[in-house]
C-alpha cells in the first residue's frame, strides 16, 4: 500500500522526454507538427536559415521509443522507413545516431543549429549544460 502512494506522490513530469536544442537556435516553441517535419528529415533549417543537425538514439533505446510515441506520435519503425526510403533513394540523409543520452546531449550542446532529445528535461539545471529546451504545443 505505501509503494502505491509513493508512485501517486511520484512527479511524473520531471521524467517527461522533452526537446533539446543548441544554445543558437531561436525558437522556443515548437508545433507537434514542426517536431515532425524536423524528425522526418522535411525541414532542413530552422526560420533564421540556420541548417538543422538532427541527433537520435539508437531505435531500441528506450527513450528513443518513447520520443518517437510522446512526442512526434509515430512509432520508430515508422521513422525508420522514412529515414531508409531518403538515404536509399539518394534525396536526403537519416539523423545521426548517438549511443547514449549523455552523449547525445553533449552533441546538440557541441553542434550549432542541433536538435535532440533528453529525459529529465525538467530539470532546473539544463542550462548548465549548455543546452535549451523547447516546448512542443500539441
């Protein structure tokens, strides 16, 4: 009984899988939409004409499985189809996977115009980081 009221008392925004992006990047909100065309390789540069540096996870991680469900709401294999059909097809590139989210974090904070993923996002000290987050309005 107290293990339940424990997980009810449990914050479970503070887990949340939000969006990271380099210190460079103006925008602050992002549509679900705009999260999709970026994701699925469709938009290239940010409004300011800033190239976009997509980075993922690995397809089996599990936050990549959860990003891709909360966030963009597809399914990896749904991404991956797309990222495949671009590369093989010669009309665009597939997103750069990261192995760990340590070092995915540490990527979009070294790349100007990247874009990422990170649990925690909540977290009062992402700016220690170096990165900023943005808000997806659904």
């Amino acid at each position: 009984m107290c293990l339940i009221v424990f997980l009810g008392c449990f914050n479970v925004s503070a887990f949340a899988v939000g969006v990271i992006v380099h210190l460079s990047v103006d925008e602050v909100t992002l549509t679900t939409a705009q999260l999709r065309r970026i994701y699925t390789m469709r938009q290239t540069q940010w409004l300011n004409g800033q190239r976009i540096t997509v980075f993922i996870l690995p397809r089996q991680h599990i936050l990549h499985t959860r990003f891709s469900k909360e966030n963009l709401q597809m399914f990896p294999y749904q991404l991956d189809r797309i990222w495949n059909k671009l590369t093989y097809s010669g009309l665009g590139v597939a997103p750069i996977v990261i192995n760990t989210p340590k070092d995915l974090i540490e990527a979009v904070k070294n790349t100007p115009g990247a874009i990422g993923y990170s649990e925690n996002i909540m977290d009062d000290n992402m700016d220690e980081k170096g990165v900023n987050f943005v808000k997806i309005q659904h």
